[in-house]
C-alpha cells in the first residue's frame, strides 16, 4: 500500500476543488483526488455563468436580498452576506487574472437568470462559463509546484482518530493499488449526486460520494431533502438529459404547454423567470394534465442571430439531436440537477470534524436555503474553496499514529450485482423522492432502501459493495429527512402537506449513529 504524504489534500476538481487546491498552493503541498480526469465534473458542463453585483445599478445587499428569497426562509443569513461581498471580491480577482469573462466593448455582457431582479450573471464564452472558468483555474493550478494531481483515482475512506482527520484511503484505477494520503487537512469538494435519479443533467460522476464518506467518518449532514430539478432539459426518448440553460429563458424563451399556452404568466410575476422550484413544479403539473411526457421551451419569437451567436454550444449539441434552437419548438421535461442540502459547515467551511472542510455542492454552509438561486453554486465554490484553504491552513499536526487501514480490492464480480441496484434505487428515488413527494411513497421508498442496507451495512472493503452501501445510505437519508419535513418548501414539495409551516423553518440535521436534530437558522 502506497502512503504518501501532503499538507492538504484536496478531493474533486469540479471550480471548488480547483479554488481550494490553487490557494491551499500558497501555504504548502496539495495533493487532488480525482475519480475521473480533472476536467470532468458539475462545474465544468456548467453553462449559465456566475452571479456577482458587479453592475452600477446593482449591490450585494440586493443580490443578498433576491438569495434569501429564493432560498424560501433557509438561508443562514450570515453565510449569505460572505457569499455576495466576497463573491464580488473572488469575480473581480479572476477578471484582474484575465478571465475572460464575456464583453461589449469595455463592459461585461451581464445576463439574468430566475430569482434574480438585476442583470448580474457574467459569463464567458457564451454558454461555456462551466468549462471556460474550470479550464483557467486548471492552468493556474498546472504552474504551481506545490500541487500534484491523481486523476482515475478514487477516494473511498476518510481516516481519523477522536474526531481529528489524518487521511485518505483511495484506489487507484490505473495501478490497480491502494494509495493513503497522509494529510492534517482534507478539503472535500465531490459535487452532487444527481445521478442516483434516472434522469439528470449531471455526469455520470456525480453520485453523492462525498456525501457518503462524510457521513461515514461521522459529518453533520443538512437539508438533504431539497434536491433541485431544473426546469429546461431537453426530453428525448431513451436519450440522456441534455440541460438547456437557464440564460436561455434569461434571455426571453417561452414556456408553451402541450396547447401552445404561455402559462407562467398566470402562475408567477416573473413568469418564466420565476424561481426554479416554481417553475419545476409548475412544469410537472403541466406534465401531468397531458398525455405527453414533456411541454415545450420556444425561442421562434427571439432575434435568431443573437441567440444562436449567444448559445453557440447548446445551438450545436441541439442540431446534434435533430433539433433547431431558433426554429423549433424544443420537448422539455425537468431533471434532478442539484443538492442543495450536504455536508453541514461553518462560515470557514469547516466540519463538525477536526480537519475535514467541505466546499462546493457537497456542502451546505447554508448559503442555499431551500431552493439555490441561479448561478450562485460557482460563487460558492470561489467563496468557500478560499475560506477552506485559509483555515485549513492554520491546523497544527494532530499528532495521531495512521495506522495502515485494511486494502480495498476491486472485486469485478460484483460490478454487475453494483449496476443492478444502481438502477433500482434510481428508479425508487425517481418515482418516490421526485419533484412531488407523499408520506406513502416516501415510507415505501424507506422500507426497500432498509432492507438493502441490512445486506450491505457491515461491507468494509470490497469496492462495489461499498458503492452499493454508499448510494442506499444516501437515498435512505434524502428520504428520511423527506419523510420528516411535512410541509413543501423550495425544492422538496409534499402534496400531503401543500404549504410552508413556519414549524419547519430550521435545519434538519443527520449524523451516524445519532438521533436526527434541527438547528435554527442563523439570522
């Protein structure tokens, strides 16, 4: 077993991991983890941009304002108010770096999106703010030596001791060997696990591992239950979703239902822009009264030229399913998109654990609330890759003897036994724990995500048992917490219980091993 040692280890190398690891750079040596190539993840397929008030007419305190709104009364208002005044600072550093950043002339090409009541999304290269912004910090990260780079390797295990981190345990795909990262500090940015549904706008890394291994070393976990289906993904049969940006509808595209009717005027002020939650649902609902599968997303009423030189890359991955993005009425459905809940952090990104860090999707600092406003998940990965790189920083030596931990063997014979149930419990989450919940489907859901766990809970080494034991965790704890909110709010919505109960305005908080709690929000 290979045992290496670093001052911090970072895993993922979505722009939180990226951000983490290039400032972690300036204070000693950073190892990142990644389970695919660094180029693969959340924020690089990323194509609406970034929120950030940088505009004359503009100002944190509102960008705050149209967050917390958003966020349906779960926002920490303390992580907000980092979020908007350092999120500014973060933006213009990279502008002054020379990200480039869309423009006309000399002044940034600032788009909006739902819930936002300014014009503050910057983006670059059109619809490619993901990869152009993950692509810049990757080249920044390339010339710093104190960085060193595992791609195909993933992590499994979170090593400590009373409650201090000491490491990592990671397989590693190309050696076929056992890694350890000896380390006092782990940053953990793995993303989001929208692939446990059938239908998402998320690669197919994105399945909550993050989530998993925090739970597992004892993490606080938080608001789990609101999962984000974005409104726009292009709805082919038997195809992947392909996502179709939110900007899109920035811009002025129309929602039309099966009869042609423009009907987020009589649902919403900001019709088509409303938040996402809103709109999802409201989507759903339409679904629902039709004998399609989909409603549609038009553009025919938009300036053609402007909108195909705008979203060149979506213009070109629609003609590569038959479709014209000025032309045609494009079939839509919504698609699980993004954790708002995660791992539960303080204002330093900081865990309940000694050590661990988390930023990015896999955490909740509690920027997010209920329901994220669009475009602030890159922000929060430039805000909180920084703060966790700076405290992690500061940690002395824990002191603690690593003791060499049993190896993981890739056990081949059970990939198949792994797919089967990762195809189950996609189907489960996706028919029970969907856009609309009930307390019967959610109890059914629980009593087969129980009775797969009895089979799993003691696995320790074996890779796909792991990831078997893993993902059931994770839909068993999505769907607790569901169970446990009786009321909708945001992004999850009960129809036994149709409205906001001020009861549950608090955070619903999961830890191993331990009685779930609720923590009121910081105001």
């Amino acid at each position: 077993m290979q045992v290496l040692e670093f001052d911090t280890v970072v895993i993922g190398s979505g722009l939180a991991g990226l951000s983490a690891a290039y400032h972690s750079s300036k204070f000693g040596s950073v190892a990142i983890v990644t389970k695919s190539q660094l180029d693969t993840s959340n924020s690089y397929y990323a194509q609406g941009g970034i929120a950030a008030a940088i505009a004359d007419n503009d100002s944190p305190e509102q960008h705050a304002h149209d967050t917390l709104v958003t966020g349906r009364g779960l926002c920490d208002h303390d992580a907000v108010d980092v979020l908007v005044k350092e999120g500014k600072e973060r933006v213009l550093e990279l502008v002054k770096m020379g990200m480039p950043f869309d423009k006309e002339g000399d002044n940034f090409i600032l788009g909006l999106e739902g819930g936002h009541t300014k014009r503050r999304i910057l983006h670059a290269g059109g619809d490619a703010t993901g990869k152009e912004l993950t692509c810049f910090k990757l080249d920044l990260i390339r010339k710093e030596k104190n960085v060193q780079a595992f791609e195909f390797v993933a992590a499994i295990k979170l090593l400590h001791k009373d409650n201090c981190m000491l490491g990592v345990q990671a397989y590693d795909f190309k050696t076929n060997k056992n890694i350890v990262f000896k380390t006092k500090a782990v940053i953990l940015a793995t993303g989001g696990l929208s692939r446990i549904f059938s239908r998402s706008t998320n690669p197919h890394t994105a399945t909550g591992d993050g989530i998993a291994m925090a739970y597992e070393a004892g993490a606080k976990l938080a608001d789990l239950e609101f999962i984000q289906f974005h409104p726009s993904a292009l709805y082919v049969p038997k195809k992947e979703a392909y996502l179709i940006s939110e900007a899109v509808r920035g811009e002025g595209a129309w929602l039309l239902n099966q009869k042609g009717d423009r009907f987020m005027k009589d649902i919403h002020p900001l019709a088509e822009l409303a938040p996402r939650d809103v709109v999802a649902y409201s989507i759903f609902r339409q679904i629902q009264k039709s004998d399609k599968k989909h409603i549609y997303l038009s553009l025919k009423h938009l300036d053609k030229e402007k909108i195909k030189n705008r979203f060149k890359n979506i213009d070109k991955h629609l003609q590569e399913y038959g479709f014209n993005l000025t032309e045609d009425l494009l079939p839509i459905s919504p698609a699980a998109h993004y954790m708002v809940g995660g791992v539960r952090t303080n204002l330093d990104a900081e865990t309940n654990i000694s050590g661990l860090f988390v930023c990015g999707e896999v955490a909740s600092t509690g920027v997010m609330g209920a329901n994220r406003l669009a475009s602030n998940s890159l922000l929060e990965c430039l805000v909180f890759g920084k703060r966790a790189s700076e405290k992690a920083a500061k940690l002395k030596d824990p002191h603690f003897t690593l003791e060499e931990p049993e190896p993981i063997i890739l056990d081949a014979d059970n990939e198949e036994l792994f797919l089967n149930y990762q195809n189950e419990l996609a189907t489960l989450m996706s028919e029970n724990l969907g856009i609309v919940r009930n307390k019967k489907s959610l109890e059914y859901a629980l009593a087969r995500f129980n009775e797969i766990l009895k089979q799993f809970s003691k696995e320790e080494n074996k890779y796909n048992l792991i990831k078997i034991k893993n993902a059931v965790n994770i839909c068993k704890l999505i769907a607790t917490a569901a169970l446990i909110r009786e009321e909708s709010r945001g992004g999850h919505i009960r129809e036994d219980f149709q409205k906001e109960n001020p009861d549950f305005k608090t955070h619903i908080i999961q830890q191993k091993d331990k009685k779930i709690h609720f923590e009121p929000i910081r105001n």
